[in-house]
C-alpha cells in the first residue's frame, strides 16, 4: 500500500454538498487529513444507511491491513449507476479519501480508481434523487402523489435554543447517538428533510397515509380527530391528526418519545412535551408542494421554530431501503 498525502483542493474539488447528508462528515472525519489506499478489494458492503468498501493493503512495516471506506447509502449509489459488483473482490483499487477520527484504517471514499480503467467519483455518485417526473395527480393541486426534496437543507437553529437546550445539544454524540446507525427516522422534521429519498402521500380511508423510502418509515395521519386518545405510547414520530383546509392538509402530533429532532444540525434534541404543526400544501404557480412546519417545544427552544422547505413530484421507488443497523467508523 501507499499512503500519501494529496492535495486538499483537489479532493475538496469532488466533494458533494450532499455527500453523507445522513450523519455529517465533520464528526466522524476530518477533511485536512486526505490519503490514498492502494490494494485489493476485501469485501464490499452495498447496503442502507451507508455502504462500504474494504480494501487489503500491505503498510510501509509490510504488515498486512484492511482499510474500511464509507459512501452512503445503497439507496443513493444505485440511482447514480453504481452496482454490486462495482468492486469485485480480489480486484485492484486505489481509493482517495478523507482520513476517520476515530479508526486508524478508515476513510471517506472520494475516488476509486478500479483496475480497468474507469474512475469513480464522489461528486457523481453521491448526487441526490432525480426529480423524475411523477404521474400527474387525479386532482390539480392535489398533495397526493409522490415527492422529492427540491434542495437538501438542514437548520442549525443558532441562537433558537434555550440554555438547556444547548446542554442537550451539547451532551449529543454524532458518533454515537445518531440515530440512523440504529434505523430509526429519528423524528418527523428529519423525516422531511431528507433529500436522497422519494415519499408517497396517499389517503386510505379515514387516514392520510406518508411512506418515506428513508428507513422503510411511515406516518399515518388520523382524519377529524379533536384530541389524541388516551394511553397512545410515546414514540419517534409521535400521534398525528389531520384535518383538510381546501387542499391543504394541517396536520398535529404531539406523543413523542424525548430523543432528537436533527442529528446533523447538530445534535439538536427535542423533549417529549414537543408540539408539531405541519401544513402541506401545492403551491398553484410552480406545481411544488410546500411543507410548513412549526416547532414547539419550550423547555429546549426560546419561541415555536417555523421552517419551510419545497418539494417536486418524482417517480415511485418501491424497492426497500432494508436498513443495516450498526456503524463501521
């Protein structure tokens, strides 16, 4: 193997803004450090929430290793042309990457360099979901249908919090505490806010019913309901009610489990007396579904949050994101 050190600008040149838009590279990496991997290929891992690929080396001492280097999700590498067989075992690989903090043999996959030829970079295989043009709805401005995030866009809430949510804040470890290495949605804001995977909203009776690809996850709205019924168990997503404004849906869920609310914000947690509010509706000029949010959870914020993002029809992914759990780094 060798090991050398590459210039910083040309593997910041690559990066992706939404490369390992599920935990955040700073945590877990740190972007001053670049090297490169020269072996064979170990084994490769394609699998949800992050793949890997593990690469046999010699080191200078001739002592035999194996370096583990992230890309992210399945999901994400399929629909930008990467296969299972991409990185056969025993073939030969020069990878560059980003150094782990916290595994010396580790690494954030930049670029491959495969034995025949092709390189494989991080700035085409990690771009997120393509809008594809979804069935037209049966109603106009309906919010049925299926969904994409228009852009990835997460808060930091600086300056939101109270002093004790800043202590929350402060007590979380990405490393550790990301919920997503245990496959769990973590909450509905992260839920939204999730540009590399497709949703679904659709009615099933008394019920609004949302399947996000991201962790198989699924929220069920309950129509015309003016309280939550007693004894629902606390949870990740909580208890929903909606009720239709128009073609608006307004939607209210209270019922949390405490836990977080943004990993990568980061780390911004939220209590279980939080209070959600959500709008979505179809903007009639552009055709884009609005989502409002409102947060609403004073032991750990100053004042309700408002936030808003924008989404544009996509074509239905029914395959399963069958999430891995555990993390490698």
């Amino acid at each position: 193997m060798k090991m050398t050190q590459r210039g910083l600008a040309t593997l910041l040149a690559v990066l992706s803004p939404a490369a390992f838009a599920h935990h955040g590279v700073a945590p877990h990496y740190d972007v001053s450090k670049p090297v490169t991997i020269e072996g064979v290929v170990a084994k490769f891992e394609f699998v949800n929430p992050h793949s890997f690929v593990y690469v046999a080396t010699t080191d200078a001492a001739g002592a035999e290793q194996v370096w583990s280097c992230e890309l992210p999700s399945r999901s994400v590498l399929e629909r930008n042309g990467l296969e299972v067989d991409t990185f056969e075992v025993g073939a030969e690989v020069t990878i560059e990457g980003v150094a782990a903090r916290h595994n010396p043999t580790g690494c954030a996959f930049r670029v491959a360099h495969l034995a025949d030829g092709r390189v494989l970079k991080s700035s085409t295989l990690f771009g997120p979901t393509l809008a594809l043009a979804g069935e037209p709805p049966a109603e106009e401005g309906s919010i049925l249908g299926t969904w994409t995030m228009k852009r990835f866009s997460v808060s930091n809430y600086e300056g939101q919090l109270t002093a004790a949510g800043e202590a929350a804040r402060a007590a979380f470890d990405p490393v550790t505490d990301d919920p997503v290495f245990r496959c769990d949605p973590t909450s509905p804001v992260r839920f939204w806010v999730n540009v590399n995977e497709p949703f679904e909203i659709r009615r099933e009776g008394a019920t609004v019913v949302i399947d996000n690809r991201f962790m198989d996850s699924r929220r069920i709205v309950h129509l015309d309901e003016a309280a939550t019924p007693a004894g629902i168990e606390r949870s990740t997503l909580g208890y929903s009610r909606g009720r239709f404004e128009g073609g608006a849906l307004v939607v209210d869920t209270d019922r949390f489990a405490a836990g977080v609310l943004e990993p990568r914000a980061p780390g911004v947690m939220h209590t279980e007396n939080l209070a959600l509010t959500e709008r979505l509706e179809v903007d009639d000029a552009s055709g884009e579904l609005a989502i409002t949010w409102v947060i609403d959870d004073p032991a750990y914020f100053k004042a309700p949050v408002t936030h808003t993002e924008r989404y544009v029809r996509s074509a239905q992914n029914d395959e399963p994101y069958d999430c891995k759990p555990g993390y490698h780094q």
